[in-house]
C-alpha cells in the first residue's frame, strides 16, 4: 500500500505529501472507523486505495461529526479509468449506511466537483488553515445534511 500511495503522489502538482504515513497514524487513531477503509485489487495487484477518517465542523456553540476523505491514490497507469470513481463512490456508500453528514476533501478543483462536492464555503465551512477556496471542498451525503451548520473543520492529531 505504501508504494501505491508515495508513486500516486509523487509526480502530482503538490507532490508527495507524507499521505503513506497519515494514513498509519489515521489507522491508530480515534478517528479511524472500521468499514471506511477501501483498497480496489485486479489479479492480485492493488490498483487503487481510499480512506475516510472522522472529522468535526466546530463554532462556538456546537460540534458535528463528519468525515474527511485523506488520502485517495490510484496507481499511476491506471489513472483516469474509473478506479477513483469506483472508490468514492463506495466510500460514500458505505458513509450513507453509517449516517454520516458530509465527507469534505482538500483536493483537485478540477476532479471531485464531479461527484458533486462543492467550494465548503458554500456552506459557511472554513478550513483550520490558508488553501484556497476552491480546493477545500465538501458534499452533504443527504438532504438537508449541512442545514444550519457552520463552523472550521477540526482534523484529527493524525494529521499534525
């Protein structure tokens, strides 16, 4: 797992960004929820690998809890053909089926508006740190989901 991750992320705008080790400290983590982990195989290989970690949009008054999807990876040569695709959309599956309200992701603005994730500012979401707008995204995974929440996403320590 950990050579898919590192070459996913090597050659990419950002580079490499130590995701093979938050991944490690997610899995030790409080955050971590069994189920939300997905690796996608084809003879024996492993071809694409996603995870979904606990996260909390704070204000003054309240907290809610949602998830963050860090890291997704799909292995270079097989980019572009549906592996990414298939991994959200069973992480948000499995999300739905476990009542979860959103799943936020600082990601490429170009890829994840296609599975419907929007600017988080949308919803009066802020990040914990200075990226732009339209990196730091969100999805409400039902109806109604981000009514009357607002708030800066909290991450894990595993992300420290």
């Amino acid at each position: 797992m950990d050579e898919l991750i590192r070459a996913a992320f090597t050659n990419t705008e950002h580079g490499y960004g130590q995701e093979s080790e938050l991944v490690n400290k997610i899995r030790t983590s409080d955050e971590y929820v069994d189920g939300l982990e997905l690796v996608v195989t084809q003879d024996k290989a492993i071809l694409g690998y996603g995870l979904l970690s606990e996260v909390h949009i704070k204000n003054e008054d309240q907290s809610f809890t949602g998830l963050v999807l860090a890291p997704l990876a799909v292995r270079v040569g097989f980019q572009k053909k549906g592996v990414g695709r298939l991994l959200i959309k069973e992480l948000e599956k499995r999300a739905t089926k476990l009542n979860y309200r959103f799943i936020s992701i600082l990601g490429h603005p170009s890829y994840y508006p296609k599975f419907n994730y929007v600017p988080a500012s949308e919803y009066n979401v802020r990040p914990p740190f200075s990226v732009p707008n339209e990196a730091f995204m969100i999805k409400p995974l039902f109806k109604g989901a981000l009514d009357g929440i607002s708030g800066t996403v909290r991450y894990s320590k595993a992300f420290d």
